[in-house]
C-alpha cells in the first residue's frame, strides 16, 4: 500500500472536476441562449417544453444534462419574478431573495432550489411522488398491524414447535395460552 498520491488518480480527479464545470457552464450558457425563445404569453411548462423539445435529441440519455436545462430556462422565463430559496452558507441557513434570471449564476444545488421555488411560484410545481397517484391504505396503520400479527399467530398455531414458542414468549410477558375444550 502506498503513502503518496497516484498521479494518475490526480490527473483524473483533474479531469473530472473541469468536466463539471464544464458542463454546468456550458449548458448555463446554452440556455441564456435560448431564453429569447421562450414564450411568456404561454404557461411556463409549455414554454419550457417548447423550446426543451427543439433541443431534447441533444442530450441523448442524459435525463441530468437535460433536467438542468430544464431549470436554467425556467429561471429565464421567471427572469425578473423574484425568488426566494433557503441555502447553507458556513454550516448556517441563511435566505436567498433573488430574481429567476440572478439565480441562473448560482451553484448548481441552489440554483436547482430557485427553479424549483419559481416553478411552484408560478403554479407548475412538480407533484409529490413524480406524479404517481397514492394508493390509499384499505386496512390503516393499526388494522394493518393486527392483521399481519393474526396471520403471524395462525401460521405458528398450525405446527407443535410454533404453540410451543408462542407458549414460552406469552408465558414471558405474563400471560397464558390454552386450547379451548370444545
């Protein structure tokens, strides 16, 4: 095992770490480029949609690249709505006021924060659970617990060694168990 740095690894991590930021400014840029193109008459998803979709077959199978531009041009269209986001800044919370098109210049995380506090502002906030229908609970929290519980205790009654446990853990928590005389 050695004690000094790979260079390799350094010249990888190198790499990497220009490729972000690379690529965060590129598509900042290529947004700020295609901002003139959205249509504020238009509700914001459509207008973002619009414009998305001329370019969607340039980001491949990219759904992160994508979903970044995504953010970009909705801070453009919200480009003088103002918006406000909370963000760590030493270890303590502090809130940002801001414009949509300001935010475009924040950090990755908190400009993805702004476009997220623009789009609920403007009434296209994203659904809770990507937009999946929540399926309702038949049982409740409580019948769902004795229920499982009673299917528990039917599967150990059905062998001699599970009555025996079942015995031993009641007999434990001070109770007993009896088989009814019919």
């Amino acid at each position: 095992m050695t004690t000094q740095a790979n260079e390799q690894v350094i010249a990888h991590i190198k790499e990497a770490v220009t490729a972000h930021g690379t690529v965060y400014s590129s598509l900042r840029f290529a947004a700020a480029t295609a901002a003139p193109e959205l249509d504020t008459s238009k509700e914001v998803r459509e207008s973002v949609s619009t414009v998305l979709g001329r370019y969607a077959e340039h980001f491949g199978d990219d759904h992160n690249l994508k979903a970044i531009f995504t953010d970009f041009l909705t801070l453009h269209y919200a480009a003088d709505a103002p918006v406000s986001i909370e963000r760590k800044v030493g270890g303590e919370v502090q809130e940002l006021h801001t414009t949509g098109e300001e935010a475009t210049q924040l950090a990755k995380h908190d400009m993805r924060k702004a476009a997220k506090a623009a789009r609920e502002d403007l009434g296209a906030g994203r659904a809770a659970g990507g937009g999946r229908t929540p399926r309702p609970n038949q049982n409740g929290p409580v019948k769902g617990a004795l229920a499982s519980a009673k299917s528990a205790v039917e599967n150990l009654l059905k062998s001699e060694a599970g009555v025996t446990a079942l015995r031993e853990l009641l007999r434990e928590n001070g109770y007993q168990l009896r088989k009814v005389s019919k």
